[in-house]
C-alpha cells in the first residue's frame, strides 16, 4: 500500500525538531556567578559542538524535504528507511555532547569526532539508500524532476559519502582538522542543487513558449 508523503514529511520535521531543540540542553550555565565571562568562554566546546550538529541537522531537514520534494508517495519500504534514518537522528544530540564534553575535558576528543562524523555517515548511508530505492522504482517519483535532477541529487549524496568518510578518517588522527573538514561540509551542501535548478528553468522556458 502507497500513502501521501506529505504524513513522512510532517513526522519527520517533527522528530528533526526536537533532535535540534535537545541539542542547546548541553549547554548549562557557569556555576560561579562571580567569574561569570571567563565561564562563558570555557563553554566553547559546547558552542562549538552546538553550532556544528545544528547546522548539519539543518542540512538533514533541508535534503530531506529536497528528495521528498520529489516523492510522489511512499510505501512500506521507504516508510521503513525513512525510520531508520529518523533513529539515527535521535542520537544526534547524544554524539554533539560526547564531542563537547571531550573538548571540555581534553580527553578523547579522536573517539568524540569519530562518533560524530559516524553518526553523520551513517545519515548520509541511508539517505542514499532511500534516493536509490525511490529513484529506482519511478513510479515513486514525481514528473516534476527529469534526468538531470534525479542525477544532479543522487552526485550529492555520494559525495556525502566520502566527504564525511574523510573528515571521520582525519579526526581519527588530527580531531580539529577532522572538525573542520566536516564543518567545511556545512558550507558546501548549503548550496543549491544546480541540476535540479537547471530542470526547473527548461520546464518554465517550456511553459512560456507553449
């Protein structure tokens, strides 16, 4: 049985809103009112474990709503990778306060950055799995996406893939260069999708001719 996307969608904004509301409990208040700047600036690895998992959750809500933007409805199958890629979200705020507290304590920040970008890779796993899945089978996707934008998405993924990969192998041996390259990550995959942007303007040019 297919069922309207738009039922996966609205529960999927919801568990992806709490992960990111549970994220700023990490970050408590200095209990020594007296120094009360200096407190604030030691909290750094929260802010920085805060900011990054935030932004890398909002990419997550962003290319979640980008495939089913596309997804003309849905079965069990995608029903159940959907799930598996919102539990996988959940532990979000688990990985950003393991990786604030090894800042914060100056041990096992390697272990921390590995958690965290695993935690990411794995997102990026099932996010291809579930763009596979649908683009595979097309009587899943909507006509308003061609060729081109199904293969300007499914390039996005995989290079989710290796991205992550790198910064995850990188942490494993400089934390902070790990760290960064992830975050790097953050500014790349804010950018549009140009082969979908692509189809949109022959669809429109398309219109105005006929």
């Amino acid at each position: 049985m297919e069922r309207d996307p738009a039922r996966v969608v609205a529960f999927s904004d919801g568990v992806i809103a709490i992960a990111v509301t549970l994220l700023v409990l990490e970050i408590r208040p200095p209990h020594d009112a007296r120094h009360l700047l200096h407190g604030l600036v030691m909290l750094w690895p929260s802010y920085l474990a805060y900011g990054l998992t935030f932004m890398l959750i909002g990419q997550v809500w962003v290319n979640h709503h980008l495939m089913f933007d596309h997804v003309r409805s849905a079965d069990r199958v995608v029903l159940f990778i959907n799930t598996v890629l919102l539990m996988d979200v959940a532990l979000l705020p688990f990985a950003a306060s393991v990786l604030a507290r090894a800042y914060r304590d100056g041990h096992g920040q390697r272990t921390a950055v590995v958690l965290h970008g695993a935690a990411f890779a794995f997102l990026a796993v099932v996010f291809n799995v579930l763009w596979g899945y649908v683009r595979r089978d097309r009587r899943l996707l909507t006509a308003t996406i061609d060729s081109a934008g199904v293969g300007a998405i499914s390039r996005r993924f995989r290079l989710a893939l290796v991205w992550l990969a790198a910064g995850i192998l990188l942490g494993a041996l400089v934390p902070a260069a790990g760290v960064a390259v992830i975050a790097a990550f953050i500014l790349y995959y804010w950018l549009p999708v140009a082969g979908e942007i692509a189809a949109a303007r022959r669809r429109r040019r398309r219109g105005h001719r006929t």
